[in-house]
C-alpha cells in the first residue's frame, strides 16, 4: 500500500505543473488586461504612467517565461500570491471560500449515496415494473432540467407559492435550513447516474450464481442485497461518487450565484471576471489537487469492497 501511495503522488508532481503551464499560458495570451477591467469606470482618473506604475508593479510588464518561472519558484514554497482586485491573499481567499464548497459538496455528496443508492437498489428489485420506471424517468427528468432553470423554479415554489421556506440568501454555516435547496440542487443533477448505475451492478450481481445459491439456502433478501450483492455491484458506483463529490464541489458557480454563497465557484467566476491571474491560478491548483485526491480515495477503497483488486492493479489469485 505504501509503494502505491507513494506512485500515485508522484504523479501529482508533473500533473500540476502542466495543468499550470496550460492556465497561464491561457491567461497571459487571453484578451484583455486585468488593470483597465479592475478599475473600470475609474480609469478616466488615471494617467498612462499610473497604469504603466501599475503593471510594473504586479509584474504584468515582464516576458512570458520570466513571470512563470517567477510564479512557480513562489508557488513551491506556498505562496499563491496576491489577489490584484482585492490585494489579498490567494491563500486567504481559498481558506475561506473551499472549506464552505468542500461542506456542500460533502452533504450533496451524502445526499446522493444515501437517496440515490436504495433507489437503484430498489428499481433492480422491480426491474421492468411500474415502479422501475418511475424512478428512472424522474431522475432523467430532473437531470435534463439545468440548475440555473431549476433553482429559480424552486424558488418560486417553495418561497412564493407554498411559502414553506424563506429565501436561502447567504452563507449562515452547514447547520441551517438555508442549505436545504443548495444542497438538494448540487445532488439533484448526477442523482440519475447514481441510479442508473446502481440497478445497473445491482442487475447484473443478481444474475450470480453464489446470488442463486444464497436464495436456495433461504436467505432473506435484505442478507441477500446486503451481503451479497451491494458489496459487488457498489464498485462502479463508487467510481462515480468520487468523481461526482469533486464535481458537486467545482460545480457550485450557478449556485454560488444564485444564493450569494461565499464558496469556491464563486471565487473562480470572480477571477475569470476580473482576469485576477493569482486567483484564476490558485485555484486551478486546487482543482487539479482535488481532482487527484479524489481519485486517489476512490482507488484505496477498491480493495475493500473487492478483495481481488490489490494496490498493484492486478487482481489476487
């Protein structure tokens, strides 16, 4: 395990550099400057030596290569530099906006596992039924409505007509009904794929022999789902649920958005706007690690859920 652990994060190393490469070279050649965007309405005050001062002075005059090494040579000790709209820290800015998109997306995340897995399970139980293709058909309805539809939808139903909830506006800690409709929307889109692949495993698990063997024995069918069955057909949904989890905390910009929540997707949109290139930059670093990290739980839990896949990639004889 250690070996792997240690092959793995090796990765990482070149992963990052070329997912940085990309951002900033993308952001050093993108049209615009972040200066005249920044300031705006404000630039009429502004001489052109005051701006020509200003770009001196973040940097932005130097040659390509010279701002990037520069950049790298700060990012390996851990300084992601200043935000150039709001002169704060990157690592400030990311300290406070991650861990409130790492909530929700962990809660979302939860949310789908414990909703979306019984659901699967149950429309396998009723393949080809009534029920079975309820299930489906509103996980594929749901999914096929964008979130930026369908958070104004539940808006105007839940606020203005029923009434039962008052507009989750702001960021007021996990512990609150406001997270209610962000949390449900974030899980609501990749519901259908939790479902759909869960009867999927499940299906296909119940087509075993060892399943038949166990149902001659007269074993129960919750011994049989839950000992049997889940344990097998849960691997690909696991696959699913660690990438989905990542998604669900990156993909909270209409959310953010939406319901003016401080989190991770609305730092990103707010860098893109301003072309803030620390802040576009620290967070792709963050997006690439994350994405790593996800991967990499997804992998470790492999082994349990199957003992014949082993750290290696090979299979146990």
């Amino acid at each position: 395990m250690a070996r792997y652990l240690v092959s793995r994060l090796a990765v990482v190393i070149p992963v990052v550099l070329v997912v940085l490469l990309i951002t900033f070279t993308l952001g050093y050649y993108a049209p615009g400057d972040p200066i005249l965007i920044i300031y705006g309405e404000d630039l009429y005050r502004l001489r052109p030596e005051d701006l020509a001062r200003m770009r001196r002075n973040l940097g932005l005059d130097r040659p390509f290569w010279e701002q990037y090494l520069d950049y790298m040579g700060r990012t390996v000790r851990g300084d992601l530099g200043r935000s150039i709209a709001s002169k704060v820290p990157v690592n400030r800015l990311l300290a406070s906006s991650l861990p409130i998109s790492l909530q929700l997306g962990l809660l979302a995340g939860a949310v789908l596992a414990l909703l979306g897995i019984p659901l699967g399970v149950l429309a396998a139980l009723r393949h080809n039924t009534l029920l079975d293709y309820l299930i489906v058909s509103l996980a594929l309805v749901v999914r096929s409505v964008p979130v930026f539809v369908l958070a104004p939808l539940l808006l105007i139903l839940l606020v203005l007509q029923l009434k039962i909830m008052d507009v989750p506006a702001a960021w007021k800690g996990i512990a609150t009904p406001a997270v209610v409709l962000p949390v449900m929307l974030l899980a609501a889109y990749p519901l259908a794929d939790v479902i759909r692949q869960t009867r999927a495993g499940v299906l296909e698990v119940l087509q075993e022999d060892y399943v038949r063997t166990a149902r001659a024995k007269g074993l129960t069918l919750i011994l049989i789902i839950t000992r049997h069955v889940l344990r097998n057909a849960l691997i690909p949904v696991v696959t699913s649920l660690g990438l989905i989890v990542n998604g669900l905390i990156h993909g909270s910009v209409y959310l953010d958005r939406i319901f003016n929540i401080p989190g991770f997707g609305n730092l990103v949109v707010t860098g893109i706007q301003r072309l803030d290139f620390p802040v576009i930059l620290g967070t792709t670093v963050f997006s690439a690690l994350l994405v790593i990290a996800a991967n990499l739980v997804v992998d470790l839990i492999y082994p349990f859920l199957d003992p014949r896949v082993t750290y290696t990639g090979r299979e146990g004889r």
